[in-house]
C-alpha cells in the first residue's frame, strides 16, 4: 500500500514532485523555461532520489540538464522526445536507469562518471557517453 505522502504534490522552482514512502522527492515535472539547468538536491527540503516516469517527456526545448548527487533512479521516459537534449550530466549515486528514460533523443552525450552505474548504461544502451569527474 502506498503511503498517503506519494501523492503530496509541489511545486518548487519550476519543477514538480512527489514525495515516496520514504519522504524522498520524486520530480515529476518542468514548467520552467530555461533550456539549460540543474535538478537542486533538495526540493522543499526533501532529497532528490528520483525522477519520475515522464517527468521531463517531450520536452524539446532542453539542451542541457546537470542531475543531482543522492538521485537514484531514472524512470520510463523521463525524458523520451527531448529532441533538442544534448547533453544530461549523471552522478555516481544511480543505481537504476529505466531501458526507455532517454529514448528518441537522438542528439545526446551523457555525462557519467567512469565505472560507475551510469557509464554502464550508456554503453550497454549505444548511447554516446564521456567522463566528467572523478569516481568515488
């Protein structure tokens, strides 16, 4: 059974969320108009552990997105039909990437750290991938 927090709804900084059983944000949405930004670890207070199923679908105007430290999971088409996407920056902390999170965008590079989760999955999914940081 869910927990009555999964459905609280906010708005914080022109992202949208929800918060999971365990009181973690879970973005479910960008009504912003910037093309180029970063996710806050925290929203309302709450750590960014996830980006929700669609969260970002069809979202043609993103170039450029810079995810959290502490997010993760990436779900189902978080952020599928994002033609204009270029590049999303990945921290070490994710643990899973839905099959479909980046499906049809067509123009990006992710951002990964080397070895960690996030490189694997760009090279198990033929996505174009380079190293940024340092791994932990």
């Amino acid at each position: 059974m869910q927990s009555a927090l999964t459905f609280m709804f906010a708005i914080i900084l022109a992202f949208t969320f929800t918060l999971d059983a365990d009181n973690n944000a879970v973005v479910t949405g960008y009504e912003g108009e910037l093309t180029e930004f970063a996710v806050p670890p925290t929203l309302n207070g709450y750590p960014v552990a996830a980006i929700g199923d669609e969260a970002f679908y069809d979202c043609d105007t993103i170039v450029s997105v810079v995810l959290p430290e502490g997010l993760r999971f990436i779900g189902y088409d978080a952020f599928s039909g994002c033609d204009s996407l270029l590049t999303v920056a990945l921290p070490a902390s994710l643990e899973a990437i839905d099959a479909s999170a980046f499906s049809g965008c067509d123009q990006l590079t992710l951002l990964v750290i080397e070895d960690s989760y996030a490189h694997a999955y760009a090279e198990e999914n033929g996505i174009p991938n380079v190293f940024s940081g340092a791994s932990d």
